[in-house]
C-alpha cells in the first residue's frame, strides 16, 4: 500500500511549468499571518531595502570626520542661519558644533546630552529638561553658545522640548500637561502658560508637539498637535494662544502612547508618531476612527516589550534619501534600524550600524557608532567603510509563501534568483513548505555577472537586464506552498533582487 507521500509523487506529472516571484517590494511584513501574507511581502527583510521594482541591498555608510570631543554623542541637531550650516553635537556634557571644516567645543560641564532643538530667527535654542537651556548663534562662520533667558516659567531647567508653530516657540514643560510660548517672532524671554490640563481629559504629561497642514507647507492652515502621554492627541488651530477668538480646540483623539519625543516627527505633510505598538502617521488618526495597523505592527510592538528600558529610541525622517528610521537600541552598545521607504511605505530592517542617535545635515544622513567619536556619513555609496577597512553587509530574506500560481501539490525542481551583482557573490538559500518551521534544504551557490547577454566585453545595448549568469539550482521536498530564504554577504557591491523563478511538476488538486 502507498503512503500518502508516495501516492502524491506518482500523481506527479511529467511535464515541468513554470512561474516568477515577484522580489518583495511590498516590505517586511510583521502584521500578517504568512498564510495570508501578500507573496510580494517578505516574512523577514534584513539590510535589503524594497524600491518600487526591486529590492536591493541597503546603501553602505563612510566615514565623514572625526571630530575632537567625548564618544557616544547622544544629540546630532542641523544648524541653520543664512550664513553657515552646522551640525551640533551633544556627548560627554558638552555641546560641540561641526561644520565642513572645523568643530568647535560651544560649551561644557552639562548634566544631560539628550538635547531637543528648533531653529528659530537664525538662532537655535537647545533643552534637555535638566540643564539650563542654551541659546546658539554664528556669525562669520564662528559659533556662539550662552544660555538662554526666559521669564514666566520659573526654573527653566524644566524646559525639555521645544516646536516652532506659526511666529511662535511653543516649549514643553517636564512633568507637565501644560506648555508655555513665546511672544510673535521671539525665541525666548516672557514666556506664557497655556493650560493643556484642563483640557486633556485622560490626564497625563505633554510629551512633544509637532504641526500638520492640509496643504503640506507653512501656511495658515496648520494644525498644532499636542501629545500627551496617555495617548490622547489634541489638535488646535490658530495664532495667538491668549485669544479665545484666535485659537481653538479642533480634535481630540485617541492612539496607543507615543514611545518618546524623539519618536514624533514631521514631513511632507505628515506626522509619523511611533507608539509602544505601532507606527502612526496622522493625518490618518484624524481621517479614521481606528486606522489599520501597519505592516511594522508586530516588530514595534515586539522591541518596545524587550528594549523599553534601554536608551536611544528615534525617529528620523530622511526626506532626501528616501527613508526614515526608528533607531531600536537593542543592549547598552546596540542597535537596529527598521526602515521605510518614503514612497511605497514598505519597510526593512538594517544592521551593522550601532548608534544611540541620529542626525540630517545638508541633506545628508549622520551617526556616530557606539563608542567612538567619529562622524559618519549613512545611506551612502556601497559597503561600511569606517576607516581603511570594510564591513561587509549581511543581507537576509525569508520571503512570503506563493503556492506557485496554483494549488494543487507539487514539486519543486530548480529555481534560480534573478539578480544583478558585481564581480561574484556568494548566497545561501533554500525552501520551507507549507509555513513548517524549518527549511527543507539549505545550500550556498555562486553567482558571477557575465559579461554581457551577447557575450561581449563591452556590453550590449539590445539588453535592459543585466542579470548574473543564470544559475539554475536544483531543490527538493513538495508541498503546496514554497517559501524562499536567502542570505549573503555583501562587500563593496551593488546587488539587485529582481524576481525569482521556479520550474515544478505538478500534483493533484488540493481540497
């Protein structure tokens, strides 16, 4: 008598088909059971970065300086006046700024480095809710630090954020649900209370404030949003916040609590908030009583359970890039990243760069590793090249499960990645089947880029794709449904994943 295996094989027929994967340029997926996942999703992404048509291995970083303070900067904030742009430094209880050509030790001997800072009047002011804000200028190219004077508000040490919001700074007071601003076009001196707490109604501490317009600029239209630690969202509109008839109260709402006020940032028209669950991007909370969760739902919620007490969480929009992050320290001098793309929303995760904190300057990505005092420059060019050496990049998928295009049992017997490389790149892969826990199979394979798809040395201009070598790779095991996984290390190489393909035999209808 035949096993069910056995009876599945015979059922085989002879003739082999064929089918293409698409590369999953839908992101890593943390929200979905895989038997539901979207087969252009991926179960796992790591260090590769879906685009629109294919997914590639994430850009390296360089490093820039370095500069002549303390290690582990824990504040990277843009400095910007119609003269001179710089980026100001936070590590070791000074504050250091940093331009193309010089840094400069501005001032020392603070409590905290965890600064918030707006740019405001070609000046910057700087709080951390512990020291004394300070108050940063540059003329001819040199900068000037003093601390900040306010009235109005009694120790100003309390002042641990700050937001621009029409002509004013609105500053958020620690342990607090109220905030206090400044008068039109000042960036500190008399500053007035406004009275969040009686209008919070789940009570709680203002955390931060951002802006949102409909338009997505500056414009009369923006909206003030105030969060509060609870979770409560309250939106307002206006100019003058000591003028009933000027300011009032448009939305209250409710989302699970933001992580930090360094998890709020603003882009384009759009707030993303990181909460201990998910990824929030208002307007979307205003738009929908209960907006769906993201596809970042399960890994949010899965690091703020394991890292909630480490330091470190951000949120950085790199708009020029393309990208933004939430840096998700994981030990005392670790860290990953879980990145989206800009456009599509998809996401991944990135490692090699341990960081506490990150930083965009001119138009550019910084971070400093752990541990060092070094400037580098992120999302730049290929492979980790902090010094003379590089770190190669280990890329890792675990794709969605396909059932092939159809649903009846079958058997895979070869498959080959579609991929473009430079030089040769080694790559481990192998399938699951039927969402099982462990691979079937597990092997490593060599790609090379041939020299062109006519053979000659100059490449051809009738070929828009420039794959490597075809490489067809024998597997085994059958089910109804193939899972890919793939992992490779990567050094100084530019690597496309296009599609994969899969050539099967086929068995019988599944019911």
């Amino acid at each position: 008598m035949l096993s069910q295996r056995q009876y599945l094989r015979q059922a085989m027929q002879n003739k082999t088909q064929m089918f293409s994967q698409p590369p999953p340029i839908g992101g890593w997926n943390t929200r979905d059971d895989i038997s539901i996942m979207d087969p252009k999703d991926a179960a796992y992404l790591e260090n590769w970065f879906p685009d629109t048509t294919a997914v590639r291995a994430r850009k390296g970083c360089r490093l820039y300086s370095s500069v002549s303070c303390s290690p582990n900067f824990e504040t990277l904030i843009e400095f910007n006046s119609p003269e001179v742009s710089g980026l100001i430094i936070g590590s070791g209880g000074s504050l250091v700024a940093k331009n193309d050509t010089t840094n400069t030790v501005l001032a020392s001997a603070f409590i905290k480095n965890e600064w918030q800072g707006v740019n405001f009047n070609s000046q910057m002011v700087l709080v951390n809710g512990t020291d004394l804000p300070q108050n940063i200028q540059a003329s001819n190219a040199t900068f000037t630090c003093a601390p900040q004077t306010f009235s109005g508000v009694g120790d100003p040490r309390n002042l641990i954020d700050a937001h621009v919001f029409k002509t004013r700074v609105f500053y958020v007071h620690k342990d607090s649900a109220d905030f206090y601003y400044t008068e039109t076009d000042a960036i500190g001196g008399s500053l007035t209370r406004f009275p969040l707490s009686r209008v919070a109604r789940q009570g709680g501490s203002l955390v931060t404030i951002r802006s949102w317009t409909v338009d997505g600029g500056d414009g009369p239209d923006d909206i003030a949003v105030f969060f509060m630690s609870t979770g409560e969202v309250l939106a307002y509109q206006g100019t003058d916040p000591g003028r009933s008839g000027q300011w009032g109260l448009i939305g209250r709402y409710q989302m699970p609590e933001v992580i930090g006020r360094r998890c709020v940032e603003q882009s384009a028209g759009k707030i993303y908030a990181i909460t201990k669950s998910d990824l929030v991007i208002l307007p979307d909370v205003f738009q929908q009583l209960t907006p769906p969760p993201s596809k970042l739902t399960g890994a949010i919620s899965s690091a703020w359970e394991k890292y909630r007490n480490q330091r470190g969480w951000q949120f950085t929009v790199f708009q020029s890039g393309g990208i933004a992050l939430l840096n998700v320290p994981t030990g005392a001098t670790t860290s990953e990243q879980y990145v989206i793309n800009l456009k599509t929303s998809a996401a991944t995760k990135y490692t090699g760069w341990n960081t506490f904190c990150f930083g965009v300057w001119d138009n550019r990505l910084f971070f400093s590793p752990y541990g060092t005092s070094a400037l580098v420059q992120g999302h730049y060019g290929v492979g980790d090249k902090l010094g003379s050496t590089i770190t190669p990049i280990t890329v890792r998928a675990e794709l969605a499960p396909t059932n092939l295009g159809q649903q009846q049992y079958k058997r895979p017997k070869d498959y080959r990645m579609r991929i473009s490389n430079e030089g040769t790149l080694s790559i481990s892969s192998g399938f699951k089947y039927d969402f099982s826990g462990r691979p079937e199979f597990y092997f490593s394979h060599t790609y090379e880029t041939p020299n062109s798809a006519w053979g000659s040395p100059w490449g051809s201009a009738w070929s828009h794709e420039d794959y490597s070598k075809d490489l067809w790779l024998g597997a085994s095991g059958e089910g109804t449904h193939v899972q890919l996984r793939n992992e490779s290390v990567v050094s100084s190489q530019n690597l496309t994943w296009h599609r994969t393909d899969y050539r099967f035999e086929m068995g019988p209808q599944v019911i």
